[in-house]
C-alpha cells in the first residue's frame, strides 16, 4: 500500500527540490511513517561519476557503491532513509536498460518508443524503490525545470502513475518561485501561474504548490495563486528563505503541510514531535557560544556544491560542539603562487578534500606542511591523505621527489599507486573501489579515542593507494598507519605523533554525517579547532 509523492520544480533552477524533498521526509517521518526518497535526474549520463564537480556538484556515494546525485546526501542526512543505487535514476539508465532488452529480443519485433517503453522503464524503477525498502511514502524528486525537454519522459511516467495506483495513493507537489520586484515593490505570481500552467498541459494537476519568496504571502497573494493555478488556498505553502536549511521541517509543520499530505492519503499517524530536532540542531546550529575558522583547501572551491557534504558535516560538528563554522575556503592553485603564512593566517584548521587529477596538488601539499610544521588541527579526506603522504614523503622522509603516479606515473617514490587490478581498468565508470568497506582500528591512538570503536565501515570512492613498500619507512619518521581494511592490508587512516590532531582518511567520512549525529573525525577536529583557538 505504498504512496507516492512527486516533486517538480518551476520558473528557476536551483529552488531547493532536494532539500525540500528531504523536509517533507523528515517531517512525515515524525509522524511515524516509514519513507524513502528518490531523484529522477533527466541528463544522459548513466551516473554522475565521470562529471566535473564544476558541471553538477560532489558525487554522493551510498552504501552500496553507487555515484549519485548529490540530493542523496540531503535526503540521509535529514531523514532515517538508506538509499542505494535504486534510489538514483538517470535517463541514461533507463535508455541503457530499454536498448538492451531491445537488442535481447525481449520486445518481440515491437517499434519501441518512448511512450510505453521508456516511461514503463521510468515507472518500474519507480515502484522498485518502494518494494525493496518497503517504505510506506515513496518522495519522487524529479531533476530540472517543468518546461525543460529532458525531463518530459519523467514528468509524463508521473503523470500516468495516478491512472496506474490510483488518486490517494499519489501525490504532487510543485516547487515554484514567487519574485519580489523590488523597483516596484511587488510580489509577482505570473511566473508561477505560467509554470503551474505548463504542467497542466503536461497533464499533471499539482494538488500542493511550495512557494519559495523573499517575502511574506498575504491571504491576497495565495488567493490569488489558488484561484490562477487550480490549488486550493490551504496548500500554498510559503517557502521563505532560513538561516539554516534544517528549518526547514519546522516551517512546514507550521503550516500544516504534514496534515495535507496525510488527508490526500486518507492516513491517520500519530502526532508530529519534532521537538528533539527543534532543540538537538536547529536551536543550537542558530544561537552557539563560540566560532571557529576552518579553511578547506581545494580545487573545485568556485562552485557551493562541489564540497557539499563536508561543508555539512563541519556545520553537524559545529553543532555538537556548540560552535559555528566560519568556512574560509580556499583555491589550492591560488595557494600555489601565494603566501601560505599569509593566506592561512588566523586559522584554526585546515581540511584537505577529495578530486582527481594534478591542478592544484602542490598547493594542496603547501597547506598541509603548514598545518603538519606549526600544529594546526588536519583532516585530510580521500586524495587529502594521498596528499599527506606524498607532503610527509618528501619533508620528512627525504624523498624530496615522491609523487602519485597519477600525477606522476613514472616517479621516483610511487608512495601512492595503482593497485594490481586497477592497472587494466580502462572504462572511468564505476570501476573504482566504491561504497562501504571496512577498517580495523589500531589500539593507543588517535582514530581509536576518536571512533571508540575496533572496527568501522566507511564510503570509499578512489582508485590509488597507499604504496606498502614505505610503511616502515614512514613509521620510523613517526607516522602512525591507525586504520587498515584487513582483506588486502591497505591503509585507510594515518596520523602523525606529537601533534594535537592530524589524521587523514581514505574514504569519505562526510557522508555518513548528520545534524543530530556529527560524524566522530569531524566532531574531534573542530573540538581540536576550538582548543588551539582558545
């Protein structure tokens, strides 16, 4: 008896369908429905893997292996959800699903088209998600802008699902945008008006609009937008801009869009308590007493969603230590020309984030010798450990040129390297060491007072590797190699003695992150912030 929610978006891109999707979860979660969520995203690709964080934002990586959309880490971290690779459909995926049943013969000899075929594909996976979580409310995000020719395919298997489960058992929800024009001081519904209009000859009748504006709606406005768009008044739900996103749920329980939703269903849940979450984040993440100034030292800094995970993660450890995060962040090129005193002056740590490729490393090794020199708090994520060995090879080891062989394949001091079996990978998708592997934890050190824990499992989303051949090597220098995976005796975690925090990791801590469970290496490494600022 599962439901279904679909969310579109109009007028604009970039309105916040994720994050609102994410809210409605939370919030109907509170009700004490089981939910998961989805994202529908219209681009060709097959995942976003291959991309340039430049073109779509961080690469979101699930438990079970696969690159996704960066929506994914919303909904985990606002809701109790798992998601998987199910949880993530592109329209590569379901054009590379129906041209292989195709070229089965599992067709038959029929003409295939988009209208059953593609849109059949579209609304398997659909239900599929629903079946293997067994969730009683299923939240359908589907990517881009109603207008966009991409997206029809979605927007048309949507529309047939309430011809194929029925009116109460789906439900959908426009996103729009109500400007304000500030020149003449008004708020504007015409451009929500048109969006709801082209999804009307879409064929799909919103039964909820979400209206994201600067400014307050008067009864005039909503009734106005009822009256314009079909809607009844009580399901125009105001979306005005927080000061932190995880607001959010509250705003809607104020406006009772849990107790819409349920009516539309015909369900009766217990009441909402969103109490914990009022007082545990969103109290604590608005008024703390103290601040921090962390500087993230990457390569992709010029777009907000390329470190999307790890800026929410270090707000989740600002949280758990009462304490908010002044973000500096910090082109590791510019790093590489400039002053590095100059630049990191003032900071009272410094994170190293995952990528590809050499642009921008050496800045990258510049900022964590200064960190590694004068103790100041580290975390090194992914290719930022494989820059804390290559920085510690060179300045403490001697090895004045150790190198990566994927910036430098014929280096002299490979101290980070292909494994056996990456050597005859050639195809970029989805061949490297992806989702969650284990790590046991060596006993007296850092990781261990860190996690508490013998054995952790953490997302990996790499290729290169620590090279074994200069481990005794580097332990003789003094550093400490505290976290291994036992299969294949590779290094997950190092750290450095006689330091007040430097610890770099493999895998990808920020995504098993949340605002009312900080992840453990983030929660210390802003604890160690506040007492080198102190």
């Amino acid at each position: 008896m599962t439901k279904y929610i679909f969310i579109t978006g109009g007028v604009i891109s970039s309105l916040g369908k994720g994050i609102t999707c994410a809210s409605i979860g939370r919030l109907l979660e509170s009700r004490g429905l089981k939910v998961t969520l989805m994202k529908c995203d219209p681009y060709i690709n097959v995942d976003p893997g291959t991309m340039n964080p430049y073109q779509h934002g961080e690469v979101y990586v699930t438990e079970d292996g696969a690159e996704t959309d960066l929506d994914l880490g919303h909904y985990e971290r606002f809701t109790q959800a798992k998601t998987t690779k199910f949880n993530n459909l592109t329209t590569g995926q379901v054009y590379n699903a129906v041209i292989s049943r195709e070229r089965r013969g599992d067709y038959l000899g029929k003409t295939i088209q988009v209208i059953p075929h593609i849109t059949n594909e579209i609304k398997e996976k659909v239900k599929k998600v629903g079946e293997v979580t067994k969730a009683e409310i299923v939240i359908v995000e589907i990517g881009g802008t109603v207008g966009d020719i991409e997206s029809l395919p979605f927007l048309e298997a949507a529309r047939q699902f309430r011809l194929d489960v029925g009116y109460n058992k789906t439900l959908y929800i426009h996103l729009t945008l109500v400007p304000y024009i500030k020149c003449a001081e008004e708020i504007k519904t015409k451009p929500t008006q048109h969006s709801v209009g082209t999804l009307r000859e879409i064929g799909i009748q919103p039964d909820i609009l979400i209206c994201r504006t600067e400014k307050p709606l008067s009864q005039e406005v909503k009734e106005k937008i009822s009256l314009f768009c079909n809607v009844p008044k009580g399901a125009v739900i105001e979306a005005r801009d927080v000061e932190t996103i995880y607001q959010i749920p509250l705003e809607f329980k104020k406006q009772i869009l849990d107790e819409i939703i349920l009516s539309h269903f015909n369900l009766i849940c217990k009441s909402s308590d969103l109490k914990k979450w009022e007082e545990n984040v969103v109290t604590k993440a608005l008024d703390p007493k103290h601040k921090v100034s962390i500087a993230v030292v990457g390569k992709y800094i010029g777009h907000q969603d390329a470190y999307k995970s790890i800026y929410e993660a270090l707000a989740h450890a600002g949280i758990d230590n009462d304490c908010r995060i002044e973000i500096k962040r910090m082109d590791s090129e510019d790093l590489e020309k400039g002053s590095i005193e100059k630049s990191l002056q003032d900071i009272c740590g410094i994170l190293v984030p995952g990528g590809f490729g050499y642009r921008g490393i050496e800045g990258k090794i510049k900022a964590i010798k200064f960190a590694r020199v004068n103790k100041i708090p580290f975390l090194g994520l992914c290719l930022g450990m494989q820059c804390a060995v290559i920085e510690f090879a060179r300045n403490a080891c001697g090895l004045s040129q150790a190198n990566s062989t994927e910036f430098r394949p014929k280096t002299k001091y490979p101290v980070v390297s292909l494994l056996e079996e990456q050597k005859k990978v050639k195809d970029l998708g989805g061949t490297m060491r992806l989702g969650v592997y284990p790590c046991r934890i060596k006993n007296k050190t850092l990781a261990s007072l860190t996690y508490a824990k013998k054995l952790i499992l953490e997302r990996h989303r790499h290729r290169y590797e620590f090279n074994n051949k200069y481990k005794k090597l580097f332990e003789k220098k003094g550093m400490v190699f505290s976290g291994i995976y036992p299969k294949k005796n590779l290094v997950e975690i190092v750290e450095l003695k006689k330091h007040p925090f430097f610890i770099a990791v493999q895998f990808h801590p920020e995504f098993k992150s949340k605002p009312d469970k900080a992840h453990p290496l983030f929660r210390e490494f802003i604890k160690a912030a506040l007492e080198r600022q102190k």
